[in-house]
C-alpha cells in the first residue's frame, strides 16, 4: 500500500480559511440584521433536506400571510429558477438565488439579492435555503426564526443523524404528515429524537398539501413577531 | 448601509485549498481504486439526500446477494451508528464512519476504515455516502459505480436542482416507488428531468420495501461487475 500521507496541512489550512469565511459571515449576517431591524422587517429562514416540501410550505405561507401583510420570499438552488417561478403562483415578489456549486446560503448573497428591493415596503421575508440539511447550518443569515423542515418520509432519526442543523435552528417542523400513516412514521419516537438533541424544542406537525396544521403554524410565527418585534 | 466589503480574497483562497484537498482526494482515491483492482472488489457507493432511502435500499441488497458473494458495507454519517446497527440485521460486516461536522465522505476516510478488514476477504464493498446531494459530488472514493438515489417524495424536478451529482453518478434509482401514487409522482416527467440533465444516464425504479425492482438492480450490478472485473 502506498498512498499519499494524509494532508494535514492542507485540512488545517482549510479550517483556517474556513473559520475566516464564516467570520465574514457573520459580519455581513450582522449587518444585514441591523437592517432588517430599522426597517422592521422580520426574517424567516428555511432548511431542509431536498424534497422535504420547503417551497409548497412557503408557497402556502405566503398565499395566507399576504393578505395579513406584505411579504416576500428569496430562494436559493443550485441550479434552475424552478422554485421562484412556483412562487411567483402566490403573487408575491419573489427572487432566485442561483448557488452554482455552492451548497448553501451566505449573508452576502442574500444581501447581493436584496439590493434592489425597498425594504421599507416589506413586514416578513422569507428566506429558503438551497437543499442540504448540513452546510446551511454554519451560515448566519440575519434571520430571527430559522425553521428547519423534515418529512415524515424521510424517518424518525434524521434529528439524531444531523444534530448540527437542529441545534442552530428555531422551529422543527414535521412536514408531509398526510403521508404518516402510509409510510407507518413514529411521531412519538421523532419527537423524541428532536427532543435528544435539543430538549425543549418547539416542533410543528403539518401537511401543507392539505392544510393541516398551517393555522398553528401561522400563529407561532405571529407571536413570534410580536414578541421580537424591532 | 455599511457592511463590510466583499471577501473576495478570502473567497479565492478558500478555492485555491478547496481545490488542492480535491486534488489530494483524488490521488488517495487512485491509490483506493488500484487496491481494490488487485484484491479483487467491486466497490459501489450510494449518495442520496437524507432520508432517501439508501439504507434500506442496501439492507436489502446485502442481505439478497449474501448467499452469494463475500459483501460487506461502509456507512458514513454525521453522528450515530443507527445504520451500522442497521445494516448489521443483514448480516454482513459494516463499518460506521462518523464525520463528526464533514458533510461528504473522502477518500481517506475510507482508506481508514478498512485498515483491519482483509480485502481478500471480499467480493463487493458497499459505501454509503453522508445523507447530501451536494458536496458528496466532488469526492471520488475509488468506487467503480456510483449511484445516485432520490426518493418519489422529494419530487421530479430534483435532477435539475441538484446536477452535479447526476453528472458524477453512474446510475440513476428512482426509490421507494409504492408511495408513488400516493404523492402523485409523475415518472415520465422525472425521466426526463434527469435525461435533461444527462443524456441515456441508466435508470432504475424500485421499492426496497416491496422489493419491487430489486431483481432489475441486481441484475444490472452483476452485468456491470462482470463487465469491470479487474
């Protein structure tokens, strides 16, 4: 066997770069916070694997909010601008955020997409992050509530198997339990889960296909504005 | 507004490491990949989003094709040994690698994790990718096929959101297939999704928990084994 020695000075030398970016960050996340808050914005950001339902819960959230106050969305990928055309279907002003390589969301990018948007005009961003339930977590934002998505299909221990996410996250919401009993998911064991690696943590069931659930999804976000209202 | 400017300096920096751990990556992958050439086994490895179905998938692979050659699996995650203890009921050796924060395996991870298993012993190494449909892309792990999995319930359009992967995978498997109908799964409108993204990319749809299509995958892992035998 001979394969190269392991390159420690290149990880190290990674992290030291890392470390650096996620400094900067958190800079631009903080600033961007700041903004939000003298134009009384509230921010609310989403993370979820892929398929766990991101957009057809935002999609919902926005069809019934708008009417209540104004909102807008931002939306990263990868590719495709498939997830603000779906929105667009809410009518409300919606903006893609296309990653390239990158596998989740950073502050400048966000802020890169707000450039030409009045913040005054607006009560609640919503901000979903490209598909990956591990880098995101690391990102900062400038968000106030960051919720993170899991779907029934996807099995009770995912909290368990990427605690990082749920650790930095304000809300775990259960999605596609209209698909629960099909797929025979355990709420108990999931809260559970949840529970392990963060006690305490509020979680909400819903299904945004049928609807369930969505009311007591909206009232949590409503006191949490009021409560963290700027 | 006074964020603090662009860090494109350190933006450059982190892609010139990035790039040079790729090219480290890739050069224990080679080293990985003749290994297995001179003992002898074929390596497969899964990537999928969290939740995809990759492990029950491989449950059920390893234990049809135990009877029948020597197999044996790595798993990577996050945190947890849940799908070593899994895999475990299928009777075979299995191995948990646990990145801790890393959201994709690397070639020395599993250069690692084979330190005290006897190559000779084996037929076919299974290597299960940290649930992301992002990073893991950029990782050769000297495999001979790679397979892409992404579940009826994450939707049709996920080729599109997420190419990469599709571009580095050998084989497409459309999973858990019964609950098609049940979340109104258009397969005309996913083959194409991923036949856009790349062209007579091989596609399998299958049900690990029916077993539906699981004799069409193995048939196909044993006429591409045969056809790489090294």
């Amino acid at each position: 066997m001979s394969t190269p020695p392991p390159s420690a000075k290149s990880q190290t030398r990674m992290v030291e770069v890392r470390t650096k970016i996620l400094k900067q960050n958190d800079l631009v996340a903080r600033a961007l916070r700041e903004r939000f808050q003298r134009h009384g914005v509230y921010v609310v950001s989403l993370v979820s694997s892929p398929g766990a339902g991101k957009t057809l819960f935002l999609e919902q959230t926005l069809s019934r909010l708008r009417t209540q106050c104004r909102v807008a969305a931002l939306v990263g990928d990868l590719a495709t601008d498939n997830d603000a055309a779906r929105l667009a279907r809410a009518m409300v002003p919606v903006k893609q955020i296309v990653t390239g390589t990158v596998c989740h969301l950073e502050a400048q990018m966000v802020e890169e997409a707000l450039a030409d948007w009045n913040l005054d005009d607006l009560d609640i961003l919503f901000v979903e992050n490209v598909g990956n339930l591990v880098c995101p977590a690391s990102y900062d934002l400038g968000e106030d509530l960051r919720l993170v998505l899991f779907s029934v299909t996807e099995g009770e221990d995912k909290p368990r198997k990427y605690p990082t996410i749920f650790h930095t996250a304000d809300l775990a919401v259960i999605s596609k339990i209209e698909l629960a009993a099909a797929v025979e998911f355990d709420l108990e064991a999931a809260r559970q889960s949840i529970h392990a690696v963060r006690p305490g943590m509020p979680i909400l069931e819903l299904s945004a296909k049928t609807g369930q659930g969505m009311e007591a999804w909206l009232n949590f976000l409503e006191t949490r504005r009021a409560a963290g209202t700027h």
